[in-house]
C-alpha cells in the first residue's frame, strides 16, 4: 500500500502529465482516499513543475471549510477571450479582484480597510476544466481529488479593472450571461457566501506563502454568480456585471492544439 506522501506525489505526477498533452488522470483508491488537506500539496508539487501562478479561486461555502486553489499565469487572458479545448467547458461569471498594491500586515491596524486599498474590481468569466477523467464508476474524483486539480480551473477571461469599487454592493449583482445569443443569465444573482470583498478577507488569511503567495497583479476570483454551466466549443459568450463591465469570449469548434 503506498505512503501518503508517494500517493500525492504520484498524483501530482499524472496532473502534470495530463497539463503537458498526456492523458486526463484516472484516480486510484489511494488517490480517492486523500483529504482536502492532502490536496494541497499536491497543488503546490503541480506549480512548481507548471507554474508560474498568477492568481488564485476561493469558495466560502456556508458551514463547509474555505478552500483555494491556484490559477497559473498563462491560463489568464484580458478579454476579449478566446478558448482552446475540443470538449465543453464550464463558465462561471465572477466578481474578481487584482492585486495593483502591497498587501497590509496580518495584524496591521484597519487591514481590511487598507486591503480595499491595494486591490481594484474587474469581472471576469472562468473557464472550469477537469484534468480527471471523472466519468469512471471506479475511483471517480472526490472533492479532494477536484481540489488538487486546482478546483477544475482552466483559466480565466479578465475584463477592465475599476479602481473605484468600494461603493458597489459585493453580495451580488444585476448581471447577465449569453450564450450563442440566448440569455442563460439575466437579473439579480447573489455571491456565493455572501460578499465578494469578505471572500477576498478569507483568501488573504489563509493562502499564506502556498504555491508563492499573492503578489501584484494576482487576479483573484470570488465564487460563481451563475452555477456552472457548461457550453460547447462553438459558442459565442458575453457577460456583464451592472456598474462593473463587459466581456466576451469566442469558443472556435477547432483550434491549434497546445500542451494543455
């Protein structure tokens, strides 16, 4: 029976793998057998052989504990975005946060106040892809298994930052989500957890030095205002967040293949 630490390791591996062009992983009972906690080393084993990170995915789930994950740099376009994958993808319209100045102390005086201060809004779409091959009715992937493939994430569509946010309710939006020109979205939508800045507070206390830490320009996104949805390649997307901005996406039914 291998070690704990020879199972995240080997995971780490066959996620690695699967991000340079191999095979999606197919988990065994060792691997479905890690704990959320055990999937953090595996992120950062991930990041180091991946990397470099350029942002990080937060979910404050009420009465489950905050997880992150990691999103790499070069999964992080400004929109309009354009998506490579030959299968669908989830889509995930989101108040999102980039870090423009140095972050406070821990225990400084008025940190949240002076957090508002170093980082600016911008709305963003995230791409949700898997690198586990989740459809198996043996060893399918767990939430810890999900969570060391960095929460599914598979990059993100960045729109215009606003420096001048903090006047806007962040427990949600009056927002909208298209796809190929019908409406999947459109009206209120609330924040998962209740308040995109809070969210952005947990991320802050807990990330820590994990897989480098937030640095300026780290994009940060805060939970999903619409479900995950999924859309196949083929599909035209646009967004808007009331008060924030626009953004939009070209899904092509073929593209240039990349060690994805």
């Amino acid at each position: 029976m291998p070690t704990r630490n020879e199972t995240i390791t080997r995971l780490a591996e066959a996620l690695i793998a699967a991000r340079n062009g191999g095979a999606k992983v197919v988990p065994d009972a060792a691997m479905a057998a890690l704990s959320l906690e055990d999937a953090y080393p595996v992120q950062a084993q991930v990041a180091r052989a991946i990397g470099p990170v350029g942002g990080f995915k937060v979910a404050c789930k009420p009465g489950q504990p905050v997880i992150l994950a990691p999103i790499f740099r070069a999964d992080i376009q400004h929109a309009p975005g354009r998506i490579a994958a030959s299968e669908p993808v989830g889509i995930e319209l989101e108040f999102g946060f980039v870090i423009t100045g140095p972050l406070p102390d821990a225990d400084a005086p008025d940190h949240d106040a002076a957090l508002a201060d170093a980082v600016s809004l911008v709305p963003v779409i995230e791409l949700v892809q898997t690198r586990l091959a989740e459809n198996l009715a043996e060893g399918h992937a767990t939430p810890a298994l999900t969570l060391a493939d960095n929460q599914i994430n598979g990059g993100l569509i960045v729109g215009e930052p606003l420096a001048d946010w903090q006047h806007l309710d962040l427990t949600g939006a009056a927002a909208r989500l298209r796809f190929g020109g019908a409406d999947f979205l459109n009206g209120r939508a609330e924040v998962p957890g209740g308040n995109a800045f809070d969210n952005l507070c947990r991320l802050v206390t807990y990330v820590g030095t994990h897989c480098g830490g937030l640095k300026e320009g780290d994009v940060v996104i805060t939970g999903s205002l619409n479900g995950l949805p999924y859309v196949p390649p083929g599909t035209d997307i646009s967004a808007r967040i009331e008060g924030l901005g626009a953004l939009t996406a070209d899904f092509p039914k073929s593209f240039r293949t990349q060690g994805k």
